[in-house]
C-alpha cells in the first residue's frame, strides 16, 4: 500500500516525471543506445519543466489580475475550486487511499481500452486524471459504493473518459495540428466541443484569425509576444483604476499600482514565452518516443497531453479565446442568478487555459467570427456546469462548492443524475 501510495503521488502525479520515463520506456523499446534513452529522458523532462515554469509564471500574473478584476467590479460569488474539493473528500470524509486507487484504476483502464479499442489514446495529464479520480470517488462514496467496488466503478467511468475524450476531439485536432502525432488529454473538452459546434454553425474556417492582414504601420502585431502584449497592458491597467490605489498598492508593495499592473502584464507575455519553448522542447521528444510504445504495447498508442501543447499552432487564437471566454462568463454570471442558480465568478486560469484552448478550436472550424462567438457561448457554458453542481454538493455536504473543468463535472452529474438515484443513495 505505501509503495502504491509513493508511486501515485511521487511519480504518476508529477506529469514531468511520468512523461520522462514514458519516453525512456519508448526509447528503450525503439534499442536505443543509452546516451539516446538518457538524453530523450532528460529533455522531455526539460521541456515539461519549461512549460511549467512558463504556466507558474501565467498563474501568478493572473492571480493578480483576478485579485484586482473581483474587487474592481465589486464581483461576490463562488470561485470554483477542484483542489479544495479534493482536500475536504480526503480530509474530511478520508478518502485519500480510495482517490489514489482509483487514480491508478483509470490509468489502468485507459490503457485496456487503448489496447483493446479502436481509441488508442493514452491521456498523460497526471493532474487532470487526479480531479477526475477525487470527483468520482466522492460521488462514488455518496452513490453507497465502498472499497473494491467504489474503485472499480470510478476507474472505469473516468477510464471510459480518459480515452473518449482525446477521441471524440482528434478530428479538429488533425485540422490544428496537421498530423496525427498527438491527441488533447485536458478534461474541458466537451466545452472545447461546444465551442467548435457553434463556431462550425456561425463561421468561416478560411477566415483565420491568425491570418489576419494588418495596415503597414501595424505588422509588428503580427508577432505573437507583442500582439499578446498590446492586450493585456491595457486589460491589466484598466482593471488596476477600476480596483483603485488603495487596494491595489496593497498587492504591489512599494512599487506604484499602475507601474506594478503594467509589469505584471509584461510577466504575463514572459509566462507565455517560457511556456511555448516548453511545448516545442517536449513536443520534439516525447512524440518519436511515444512510437516506441506504440509498436510493442499499444500498437498505434497516440498521446494525450495538456492543453499548452496547442498553444504554438494558433498563439492570435489563444488571446482571442481567452478574452471571449471570460465575456461569455461575465455574462453568465449575471444572468445564471436570474434562474436560481448560484452566481459562479469568473477564474482567469481557466478562462485563460481552458478559453484559450477553445479559442484554437473555434478558430480552426469557424474562423475569427466562430471563435469570437464561441468563445462567448464557451464562457456561458463553463459557467453553466459548475452553477448547476453547487446545489448538489450542498446536499453533500460541500458548502459553496463546485469543480472546474467541464468534463469532472459531468462525470460528477452522471452519479448524481444516474447513479445516485439507481442506487437510491440520499432517500
């Protein structure tokens, strides 16, 4: 048990670890020479590591310019949070040991199912598969599952997920990418979906945003870093007057307010650099390595990795996903109370990760106009999903309450909708 419990969260959880020993499994498998094993090793690791240090730095900026957003706008609502669920269901309810086991169990599941399908989709985003591990175990607990049986049914339905989802969204992949080399392993992608349908119904794919024609004195646009730039120094400023000296200074310490939003912009377009160069370092080898895998365990394995690693084939798309998602949920935010629904508030990490990933999408299918217009039934949607979730976990006991990424969420509504009422849990 305790060598299981040190391989989950030392090593399956730490995406950087598993992606590198993915690759030296793949590598060896290939009969590389040993500097070869080693240096693919390593520089997936690298590269992983770059990417990270690039999304620390986009988190961080973005901490701030959602500190300052909420009180600028005088916002007062539910932030949804997966971490503080997954720390009240092994706190509170000790469920700790049954979401490492069902962690490992969809692994386990994806991998039957990629061998055993026509889906050979391996979904690599360690972090991703723990929330949807910790929803299914506490939905699991409530439904009346306990031990073997709460574990197998939760590997089993996020298992089913970790592999449909990566399949159901590899045809706009191939149209982003232009290959079949990778798959998309982030569990937003029914939102992803949503956004692609109605950017498909309302747009044009050959009206690109990313081939936009600019005027002479404009073309410097045209690179990403500054493009990216241009938005968000006016985006960060603007909200900074709105949230006023007195609390702002607060988080800038002794450098003045607007100066201080004005850097934490800049850092924003650095956390975007760091994390591009990540993406191409990791993507240069984990993708040859993964054809060693694939030749002996999984034949025609693809992997699934996290949502960055689009980021590089549409940059425009990811700000204008970005800035369209957060409408959309400003939106909602003031119309969802109207039905009786909590008010959710907007989160920049998701709006920027998950809005700038449905943005690619949008973009690919419907163009500029599909993605802009997507993109703001993209924010409404991913608003939607946790507003509907509040209630259920009040029942459960989670007070103000509710998940994230849109996928979790509808595994969560599967037990609370299906399940929970088959086994004739909470009568």
């Amino acid at each position: 048990m305790e060598i299981i419990n040190f391989i989950i969260n030392n090593i399956l959880t730490q995406a950087g670890i598993t992606l590198a020993l993915i690759a030296l499994l793949g590598l060896i498998l290939q009969k590389k020479s040993f500097g070869n094993c080693l240096s693919g090793a390593f520089k997936t690791l690298l590269g992983f590591m770059v990417l990270s240090a690039g999304s620390a730095i986009i988190v961080g900026s973005l901490t701030y310019f959602g500190k300052i957003f909420t009180e600028g706008f005088g916002l007062r609502g539910i932030i949804p949070s997966i971490e503080a669920i997954n720390g009240q269901a092994m706190n509170e309810l000790g469920l700790g040991s049954q979401i490492a086991f069902t962690f490992l169990a969809i692994f386990i599941v994806n991998i039957i199912l990629a061998r055993i399908t026509k889906w050979k989709y391996i979904f690599l985003t360690g972090q991703a598969l723990l929330w949807m591990a910790t929803m299914c175990t506490a939905f699991g607990y409530f439904a009346g599952f306990r031990g073997f049986t709460l574990v197998i049914i939760g590997g089993i339905i996020g298992g089913i997920f970790a592999v449909a989802m990566p399949a159901i969204a590899q045809p706009i992949i191939r149209k982003i990418t232009g290959s079949n080399d990778i798959a998309l392993g982030h569990f937003c992608t029914i939102g992803y979906l949503v956004e692609a349908g109605v950017a498909k119904l309302v747009g044009n794919p050959k009206d690109s945003v990313e081939e936009i024609k600019l005027p002479k004195q404009f073309e410097f646009l045209q690179d990403t870093y500054l493009s990216v730039m241009v938005v968000m120094v006016p985006l960060y400023i603007i909200t900074a007057l709105f949230a006023g000296p007195a609390f702002c200074q607060d988080l800038s310490g002794t450098t003045n307010y607007l100066v201080f939003a004005f850097l934490q912009a800049i850092q924003f377009v650095v956390g975007v650099y760091v994390l591009l160069s990540g993406v191409r370092l990791i993507l240069g080898e984990i993708v040859p390595a993964f054809r060693g895998i694939a030749m002996k365990l999984v034949p025609n394995a693809i992997p699934a990795l996290d949502c960055p690693v689009l980021f590089p084939y549409s940059p425009n798309a990811v700000i204008l996903g970005f800035i369209t998602t957060t409408i959309g949920t400003i939106i909602a935010m003031f119309i969802l109370p109207v039905f009786g629904l909590a008010m959710i508030l907007p989160g920049m990490l998701t709006n920027f990760f998950a809005g700038g990933t449905a943005g690619i999408f949008g973009n690919a299918v419907g163009g500029k106009r599909g993605a802009i217009i997507g993109g703001i039934v993209h924010g409404f949607f991913i608003t939607l999903l946790p507003a509907l979730l509040v209630g259920i976990f009040d029942s459960l006991g989670f007070v103000n309450a509710t998940a994230t990424d849109v996928d979790t969420i509808a595994a969560a509504l599967l037990y609370a909708w299906i399940i929970i009422p088959l086994m004739g849990a909470g009568q």
